[in-house]
C-alpha cells in the first residue's frame, strides 16, 4: 500500500510544482500579505492596535484561502479520477482505498499547510506591530489547521460520494457557506421575524424561534470566523484548542473514516443503464401527443430539456418550492395562532424574498453550466458548424435556462400579489437595482470562468466578486461616484454610475464569452 | 442540396499552412478532390490530418493559402458552405441523453426542416444506416458502432454534398467497419463527395477513389489510388505465375532483354519480374517468356500494398 501512495504522493507534488498557477497563487499570496503590512505601516498613526489588524486581515484572507481550496481542490481529489476514468487502473494497480485516499488528499493538505507554514513567521511581525500576543497567534493556528483538516476531509468524503467535480464543490460549498452566514444573518433573521410574529400577538419565546436560536448557536459555536474574532478581541486567555478544534479535528476524522468505509461501495459503477431527466415516452405514444417534438428554437427546446430537466423538473420544483412555502405558512399558523390564509398574506414578503434566493441560486448553477457541459460533451464542434451563429446560438441556450425558472418566478409573482406594497418600495430603491447589475455581471462572469477553467467556476466567480467588490470595484468606483455626486447633489447618481459600470463589464465579458465559444470549437 | 456548377472541384487546397503558436501543423499543402469522388486522407499521428480537416469545414480559417469547397472560400463564405458539407468528428459528440428520433429531430429542425419534412428524412436515414429499428433508444445506450451509424445518420440530415470523416472507423468492430464501409459505398452511389481520413490503409485502399498522403504537415502524394499503388515510373514491375509443369531450377528469365532483376518466391510457383521500360516493352518481355517456354499462368502488373506506399512515404517517429 506504501508504494502506491508514496506514488500518488509523489505524483501529486510533481504537478503541483509543475503547474505555473500554483507558484502564481503562492506570489499573490506573498503579496496580500505584503499589501497588508503596508496598509497597517500606513494607518499605523490611525489604528489603535495595528499588530491585531495586521493579523486580522491575514487570518481572514486564510479563511477565504482554505473555503476556496475546500471547494475546489480538495472537493476533485477522487471525482477528477471519476470523471478521466483512471480510479480503476489505481485500484487495478494495487492501491488500496486507503492509499488511493491518503495518496490523494495528503499532497492537497500539504500544499495548503505549506503556504499556511511559509506565513507563520510574517505573521509574527504583528506582535512587533502590537496590539496582538503569541497565544493569540497560535490560538488562531490552531483554529484555522483544525477548520482546514475539517474542510479537507469532508470534500474529500463528497469527491468519493459524488460523480462530478462540480455536484462535490457543490456540497463542499454549502457546508462551508452556512457556518460563515448564518452565525451572522441567523439571529438578524430571527430577530426580525419574531418582532413581525409579536406584532401579531405571537409567542416567541418557545416552539420554533427557540429551536431556530438553538440551532444558529450550535452551528455558531463551530464557526471558526467567530472562534477568530472571540480570539483577536483584547485580553484573549483562553486555551488554543477550544470547542471548534476538538468539533473540527473530530469531524475531520470522522469524514475521512467515512470515506474509506464507504470508498468502494461509492465508486463502483452501480449500473450502465442510460439515464436521463426527462422521461422517454412509450413507443408510437410521440406523435399522438406531440411531446418532445423539437420546438421551432430548437437549442432552446434542448438546453430547457436535457440542460435544466423540462417540463418533469417544472413540477418537481413546483412541488418542492409550494412544500417549502406551505411549510412557513404552517409554521406562521402555528406560531400566531390567525388563519393559513391571514399567515400567508403576510408572508407575501417572505415569498418575494426566498423566490429570489431560489432564482438566484438556479441561474448561478445555469451559468456555470450551460457552456460547460456542451465542452465537457464534447458537443459544441457539432453544434458550431450548424448554420446558426454562435450569438444567436447563446442566447438561445441562455432562454432555454430562463424557461426553467418559471415554477421560481411563478411563486415570485404569487408573493408580489400577496404583498405588492413591499415589492414595490423595494424596487424604488437604486441599490437594489445596482444589485441586480451585479449579480447579472456575477453569472457572465461565472460562464466566462466555466470556459476557462475545467472546474469551479461557480466557486471562482463567487471568489473573484468578492474580491473585486471590496478590493477593487469599491475603491475604483469610489472616484467617479464621488464626482457625479459632487456635480450633481444626487445619491441616486451614484447608484446609476455603479449600474452603468456593471452594464458596460457584463458587455464586455459577453464579448469575451463569443470569443471565447468561437475558440472552442476550433480546438 | 444540388448545384448548378458541376465543373469545380469538391475541395480545392491551395498552399495552406497552419501554426498552433510555434507548432507548424501544415506546410504549404494542396490537393484538389473531384465531385462525387471518395477520398482517402491518409497520415500518421499529428501528421496535420484533423487540422485540415477543420480548415475545410470552416472551422479554422487559413493563415496561409486559401481553400474552396464546391468553388466557395472557407474564409468568406462560411454559411454557404457549412448547408453543403456534413462534418463528422473523430470523437463521438453526441447527445447521450436524447433519443435517436430526438437527436436527428434536434439536427434536422436546425437546419429549418419541416415537421414533415424531418419525418421523412430522418426516417430514410435511420434506414440508410440500418437503425431504424432503435429509434426510440437512449443515445447513451447504444454500442459504439451503433452510435457511429448515428452520428452518421446526423451527418446526412441535411442532406450534403460533401462528408467530412474524421476516422470513421476508429473503434468499431470488424463486422462494423465492415459495414460502415459498405453505406459509404451507397453514398458514393448516391453522388456525394466523401472525404475521409483514416488510419485503416486496407480498407481505404478497397473503397477509395482517389488518396491524400500527409506526413509533417507536407502532402507526400495525392492522386488517384492507382496511381498510388503502381511503383514508381522508372522500372515496371510484373507478376509472373507459372504452372506446375514448369522446368526445375533456375529459369533464365533475367536474360531478357531489359529485365532488371528477378525474384522468386520460395515453394510457389511465382516470380517477380522488374524491367526498364525505356529499353524494352511488357510485349516483349512476354514475348521473351514464351521462347523461354515457359508455361504462363498469368502475367500481371504488380501492384503494391497501401501499407508499403504509405511506409515509403512517410517518415519514422513521432513529428
């Protein structure tokens, strides 16, 4: 078994040292890090307690460095052997599970425990800065080595579990997501509900709100952003392994056992029957009922098909989306003790918003899909040289993805009625519109990324928004901003420049979209 | 689709190279292929095959050079010429998740058939390549050889004039090569023009008219197969089979006059006899062989294998 994963091992660090994107990663890193001493040095006059900010904005920026690999480097440690077919020849080679497992994450590990390593020694200068201690330092170590065994060992229990990369990064993201957001909107949310449940005469301090507020505190508690900031708030004397280390050192165990226990019965092929999304109607049935005809837009008829699921995916997200309601409903039933429909008249504002969360995660994963799987298929040649163009054709797919998103709409539009006031001073403010510019830009971008890079795209665009947004869109954006609103008096001015700024990338990045399609094909 | 000009070429090739960054695939190559001929585009691994084949379907454009097809310019008439020409690739890029029906009812509505229309064809296609009895079946699900008579089946739902095959017959069974083989030879019948590139010599040499050697990103030959397969114009080569009752030991056979050399097969009642056509003539080579009284079973010119024709002219290891 030794010999086998000394190979992979092996393998795995030649590639990586290899691979020019790995160097640039680590050289962008040094220069954060850099950017970050230098913005401290800068408002050192400022900043009460520099040495602690320094390291602040360190440690965050590794938070962001290890939910990022989690997502899209340790999720494709198995599914990138799934998916080229080579999981067979290593076990056929030899290689146990557990060394195809070993073998496999622990040269990804390493890569991001090197560049945590190669750090520690900067981040010492923080304590010459001030304002932060050496427990301080190993404290947040500790939490940020215990969250990354954590991370790696549950993507790595998803790239056994799942067949595709992306479906892996897709699990890997929701767990990584919901300890970062909901420690923080959770009891923002609740609060909120609880004050619009008493106003109805509701009581709120048991049933669900408190199992509501159990829930957010326990996932709070294994939050390694709130174990940071408990850590970096002045006087910090606790042990470095608190109660996140030992939760995420025992998961990380827990996942990688998992893994190997379930590794062969995950990854055999379970059956070579054809599988589709939408249902093969019985012979001689087609042209009586006219159904999978092709539709006059034909590339429309096919990505609404096969790419989003059709008409059988409608219902079932009709279904799970009217379940999901219900469920609130009854909830508010139970809560204020009025009638169902009293509940879900009030509820028109919650429809509204849980329908754009719907909307907007359906189309984040149509974006990052609907070119991809045509080069993963290797079926965008075929289509190419039909005699459409290659703009007609997009957009053509990009309708056939909106028409999937009628069941999500269709309730948006439900909740609108129900409270059409809400909906109606929401629209009236520019920033919402400005965030409608930016999310429209967010999913050219994740298209964009889909043809560039073989997975994670939707991860990488998410990264780079963040990014920009408060990196560089904000500071650039400051300038013109400022100086429309000077010139004008007008706040909305602003806003228009922002929506202006997004219109004029999404353009952009739709050009380089055509480019990039016309190339494609070729290759 | 018919045309009214029938006097261009099919394809006309005129000194096109092509790079990738610092890699030349192509080299100044032409070679024109005639209507209603099957071409064989032969060449090893990286020879710059595919590259030319994606130039002629307008999916690159040349940098160098200029290529037409049925008279049009690959770089200025894209859309005329993609109605006319079906491009199979070497890779299956199929539709796994549609059905047979569906997947050539996707293709055929692309190309602005109607309902009706789409019935008929891709009925009479699915008959062309014997699959109509899979209709109704997932994609995914057929054999490889099946899904090979389906992408061919896609191919010809727009009717073209010309096919573009990009190893048709790379992993297919005997028997569905064999079979591939022969519906090509029935569209051949049927007036299309078929160019195909593939690794299989043997059976190009059956099937085709004419063939295209490429090595290097060079053209090495292009003609007619016969052509090909005669040897080289400075000597005649002759195939001579004796019968049984032929005289024992060595037969004076390079006496002749203008017989180069002579090769005897071991055990078998066969010479090979080549001569210098400028000195003398296959007449009076004969005419020597029966005052040597020898009994002549057959006296034919010899042809070489594909194989050999393709080794000679090209080059060893890997471009």
């Amino acid at each position: 078994m030794l010999g086998g994963t000394t190979a992979l091992f092996t393998r795995g660090l030649r590639l990586d040292a290899r691979l020019l994107r790995s160097h640039l990663l680590r050289f962008l890193f040094a220069v954060l890090i850099f950017s970050g001493l230098v913005w401290t040095h800068i408002n050192s006059n400022t900043l009460g307690a520099p040495g602690r900010e320094f390291f602040r904005s360190i440690t965050y920026l590794n938070v962001a460095f290890i939910s990022l690999a989690g997502i899209s480097f340790f999720s494709t440690a198995i599914t990138e052997e799934k998916e080229e077919g080579t999981l067979g020849l290593l076990l056929m080679a030899g290689i146990s599970p557990l060394g195809i497992l070993l073998g496999k994450s622990t040269t990804r590990v390493l890569t991001a425990l090197f560049l945590l390593l190669a750090q520690f020694p900067f981040t010492l200068l923080a304590i010459t800065l001030g304002g932060v201690t050496i427990r301080q330092i190993f404290a947040a170590y500790f939490a940020l080595f215990a969250y990354l065994a954590f991370l790696s060992n549950f993507a790595l229990f998803a790239s056994v579990y799942c067949r595709r990369s992306g479906k892996a990064g897709g699990f890997t993201c929701v767990v990584v997501a919901i300890p970062m957001i909901l420690p923080f909107i959770g009891p923002r949310w609740i609060a909120w509900l609880s004050r619009r449940m008493a106003a109805v005469g509701a009581d709120t301090d048991t049933g669900f709100f408190a199992a509501a507020s159990s829930a957010i505190d326990a996932i709070t508690n294994v939050s390694v952003l709130v174990r940071i900031d408990a850590i970096l708030t002045t006087g910090f004397s606790e042990s470095p392994v608190s109660l996140q280390v030992v939760l995420h050192l025992v998961s990380a165990l827990a996942f990688f056992l998992l893994s190997w226990a379930t590794f062969d019965s995950l990854t055999s092929d379970h059956s070579t029957e054809p599988t589709r999304l939408i249902d093969v109607p019985q012979r001689g049935k087609r042209r009586e009922n006219g159904l999978n005809r092709v539709w006059r837009n034909y590339m429309m008829w096919k990505d609404f098909c096969f790419m989003t699921g059709g008409v059988k995916w409608w219902l079932i997200k009709f279904a799970l989306y009217g379940i999901g309601l219900a469920t609130v409903a009854i909830v508010l039933y139970w809560t204020t003790g009025t009638a169902i429909s009293s509940g879900i008249g009030q509820g028109g504002e919650i429809i509204v918003g849980a329908m754009a969360i719907a909307i907007m995660v359906e189309l984040s994963i149509y974006a990052s899909n609907v070119f991809r799987q045509e080069l993963r298929d290797k079926t965008f040649l075929t289509i190419t040289l039909l005699p459409i163009s290659t703009a007609r054709m997009a957009y053509a797919k990009v309708a056939g993805c909106l028409l999937a998103l009628v069941p999500a709409v269709g309730y948006f539009v439900l909740g609108a009625l129900l409270d059409p006031a809400s909906l109606m001073e929401l629209l009236e403010l520019p920033l919402v519109w400005a965030g409608i510019v930016f999310f429209v830009l967010f999913l050219h971008m994740t298209a964009y990324f889909s043809l560039i890079v073989k997975w994670g795209a939707l991860p990488l665009a998410l990264a780079v928004a963040s990014l920009f947004s408060v990196g560089c869109v904000t500071p650039l954006a400051a300038i013109p901003i400022l100086l429309v609103t000077e010139m004008t008096g007008d706040e909305a001015a602003m806003i228009m420049m922002m929506i202006y700024f997004g219109c004029v990338s999404a353009a952009a990045l739709q050009v380089l979209i055509g480019l990039k399609l016309r190339s494609a094909a070729a290759q | 689709m018919s045309t009214t000009d029938t006097t261009t070429a099919a394809i006309e090739v005129n000194n096109v190279s092509h790079s990738f960054k610092e890699r030349r695939a192509l080299r100044n190559i032409s070679f024109q292929i005639a209507r209603q001929e099957l071409h064989g585009f032969v060449g090893p691994n990286g020879a710059g095959k595919t590259t030319a084949l994606k130039l002629i379907c307008t999916l690159l454009r040349p940098q160098v050079g200029n290529i037409r097809v049925f008279g049009h310019d690959v770089a200025a008439d894209v859309k005329l010429i993609r109605h006319r020409i079906g491009f199979m690739p070497d890779h299956f890029s199929m539709y796994r998740q549609m059905t047979v029906f569906e997947y050539l009812d996707f293709f055929g509505a692309a190309y602005g058939l109607s309902v009706e229309r789409r019935n008929q064809v891709i009925g009479d296609v699915l008959t062309l390549t014997d699959m109509d009895g899979r209709r109704e079946d997932i994609i995914n699900g057929l054999s490889r050889g099946m899904q090979q008579r389906v992408s061919l089946a896609r191919v010809l739902v727009n009717d073209p004039d010309l096919l573009l095959l990009d190893e048709p017959a790379s992993g297919l069974d005997p028997r569905a090569r064999i079979e591939l083989m022969a519906i090509l030879r029935e569209l051949r019948g049927m007036g299309k023009t078929i160019f195909i590139s593939s690794h299989i010599l043997s059976e190009l040499a059956e099937l085709c008219d004419s063939v295209t050697i490429i090595d290097r990103g060079e053209v090495k030959f292009s003609g007619a197969m016969e052509e090909l397969l005669s040897h080289d114009s400075r000597h005649a080569v002759y195939r001579l089979r004796v019968g049984p009752d032929a005289p024992e030991g060595d037969v004076p056979i390079d006496q002749i006059e203008g017989v180069i050399g002579v090769e005897k097969f071991d055990g078998q009642a066969e010479y090979v006899i080549e001569f210098d056509p400028e000195i003398t003539s296959t007449n009076s080579v004969l005419q020597g062989l029966i005052e040597l009284q020898i009994p002549i079973v057959s006296f034919t010119a010899d042809q070489k294998h594909l194989n050999q024709a393709f080794m000679d002219l090209t080059q060893r290891g890997v471009p």
